[in-house]
C-alpha cells in the first residue's frame, strides 16, 4: 500500500476530510504521519519514515527501483548523474563504490530488510565458500554473534565471531602477528554490516563460571591475575600498543593447563597518546576506566585495562566489586592502586605482575589474608 493509497484509507475512515487546510500523509506500517516527520515533502520521489524504517516509494516515481547506498543508506536515485546502467555508482554523500545490477535487485522491502540484517550481505564468493568449510555446532554462552564450529575434514573446533563493532586493522594485525595469550585469529571476512572472525577455539573455564561457584582462594586469584598480565604485557608492549578496552570476567578463559587466555578484541583499539578523549566510548560498566565513558582528562591507554584487572582481583577474592566489598590487607593495596581514578597513579602490566610476584614471596598469600567477613 502506498502512502497516497493510505491517505484515501485514512479520508474514507474519517481522519481526514477534503476540506481539510492540509492533508495529512501516514506510514502505512506504523501509521507515524509523515507530514510531521522533519524533511518530508509529498513531492519526493522516496522517503524512509522515521517512524519505523519503512522505505516508502511515491507511486508517481516511473524509476524501475530505488537504489539505495550499502555504505550509508542514501538514495542514489536522486544523486545527478546516476543512472541504472551505469555498472557501479560511488555515492557521494558517503563515496561508498555501489554495484548497480539487476542481481541486486530486492522484491520486497522484506527482502531488503533481510540483507540488510543479514551477516553474511556484501561478502564476496571466495569469503562465502572459506565460511562453508566450517559447520555451526552451537551458540558459545548463548550469544547468537558467537558460534562453536566445526571443520569437518579434519573435527577441528573452531570459534565463529560476528563483530559489528571492531577495527579490522587490529584484527588483521592478530591475524598476521598471532599472540601466545590471544586466540590465533585464522581468517577473518568483512561484508556490508559486520566483519566475521574465525579464530582458535581455547578450551577452559571463563573466569565468570568459576565466580559462578564463589570466590577463588587467594593464590589462585593471583595465579590468574598474573596470567591476565602477561597476555596485557604482550598487547601493551607492542611498538604500536594495543589497547584491550573490555578487560572482565567473561573475557578471561583459564584452561586446564593453568594458561591464562584473554579473549574478545573486537572493542580494542591502537593507542594514540596524542589523543585526549575516544571517539566512542566502549567497555562493560563496572570494569572499563573512568576515561572509557569519557571523563577525566585522557583517552583510553594501556592503564585503562589495568582498571578492569583491578576489579576482577578484587571480585575473585571476595566474589564482589571493590565498591561492594572490599579485599584486605596487601592485595587490597594493589587492588587499590589499579582502580585509582587517575591512570598515572595505576601500575602498568609488567608493574602489576612483579607487585602480585611480591605478594607471594612475602607470604601473604599462605597466611591466608584475604577478605573482610
């Protein structure tokens, strides 16, 4: 149904009469009246309601279809110089190169809709059939963005990532240069709305199940602690540093072996000490460093994962946030340290792990200093 044709169904109701100083023009999805939507004219060609995303067509439009651009939704119908036999059109609002071909053509806006949200839209043939070796096993965590998979030549586990927010550089980065406390990533596939991972499947426990079952002992926290510190001195002692940004329970694994693993980069960025403030302010509340939401004085650098550490030390001794329960004695001195409000005041990772070395050789942890009760 058009939007003309739901004006009469509107007229014919009795919302709308003739005689009205101005007709008034409704989506015909969620009924939003488009008259009131900032832009709208009646005479334009297309138009998307602000309502709910509907992309609505004037029937008086004698295009075969509306192009719209796959880098930001612009309509390249209405762009000069465009034309439907031009072979590729670069937008130029966004400068995003279009494919103009009839393979590209949507039915519906049901269809559209699905390619839109589609992970695999926009991925070339040879990332397609690279995916098709691996087989879905099951959603990781039930998150429907994170797949155990399986290659069936040889039953190798792998884990399948679709990341809609990321820098690809970094993971290109991991890709070509594999860390010993990262999963190695082993091929990665960007296409119009997310960039697909395939990475190693490290098989253990995240540090969140085991807070599942209560707090860890004292040593044990530290062991992890120093693991979490050795995959940071890795990232952060790179000669372009990498910034984890999302440093938390879930995103540590600790396999059977006693190895520490940190996981989940898609948040990370490179650090630019020039820089005083992020673009985006990303990370999980509760772990990510006042700089991360922006306040304070700097951007997000290496001592803002050291923030995150702090706090999962202190949840693994006591099973709670530093600000509902707090450690005792030395480790909280430490914990202390890496949460301070200031990043200058907070170790670095190399720090941060002779600190807790320390700790163990004075004996504190076999004397049992642990929690307040």
């Amino acid at each position: 149904m058009s939007v003309f044709d739901n004006l009469l169904r509107k007229i014919k109701y009795g919302r709308l009469t003739p005689d009205d100083e101005q007709f008034h023009q409704y989506c015909p999805r969620c009924e939003a009246d488009l008259t009131m939507q900032k832009g709208y004219d009646s005479s334009l060609r297309h138009w998307v309601c602000l309502g709910c995303g509907e992309m609505l067509i004037n029937p008086e439009d004698n295009s075969k279809a509306v192009w719209s651009c796959d880098g930001c939704g612009a309509f390249l119908n209405e762009q000069p110089g465009f034309t439907e036999d031009c072979g590729t059109w670069q937008c130029t609002q966004c400068g995003f190169s279009n494919k103009i071909s009839d393979s590209e053509l949507f039915t519906s806006e049901e269809e559209y809709e699905n390619y839109r949200n589609s992970p695999h839209a926009g991925l070339s043939d040879k990332d397609l059939l690279e995916l098709l070796l691996y087989e879905d096993v099951g959603a990781v965590d039930d998150r429907d963005d994170v797949i155990l998979v399986r290659r069936p030549e040889d039953g190798s586990m792998f884990v399948k990532k679709y990341l809609a927010v990321y820098d690809k550089s970094i993971c290109q980065y991991l890709l070509e240069h594999p860390l010993s406390h990262l999963p190695k990533i082993i091929s990665i596939h960007e296409g119009s709305n997310c960039l697909i991972v395939i990475e190693e499947f490290v098989e253990g426990q995240t540090v969140a199940s085991f807070l599942d079952n209560g707090p860890l002992s004292l040593e044990d926290a530290i062991r992890v602690t120093k693991g979490i510190c050795e995959a940071l001195k890795e990232l952060h002692g790179l000669a372009h540093p990498i910034i984890h940004r999302d440093i938390k329970p879930s995103n540590v694994i600790v396999r059977s072996d006693g190895e520490v693993y940190l996981v989940d980069v898609n948040v990370a960025k490179w650090y630019n000490p020039e820089k005083t403030d992020d673009t985006r302010y990303l990370g999980t509340p509760n772990y990510a460093a006042p700089e991360q939401a922006g306040f304070g004085l700097s951007s997000s650098s290496p001592k803002s994962d050291i923030h995150g550490v702090g706090v999962i030390l202190n949840e693994m001794i006591t099973g709670a946030l530093p600000k509902e329960k707090r450690a005792t004695g030395k480790v909280w001195e430490i914990i202390e340290r890496c949460i301070n409000l200031e990043p200058e005041n907070r170790y670095n990772a190399w720090e941060l792990y002779d600190a807790l070395t320390e700790l163990e050789t004075e004996g504190a942890v076999c004397n049992g200093e642990q929690t307040d009760e």
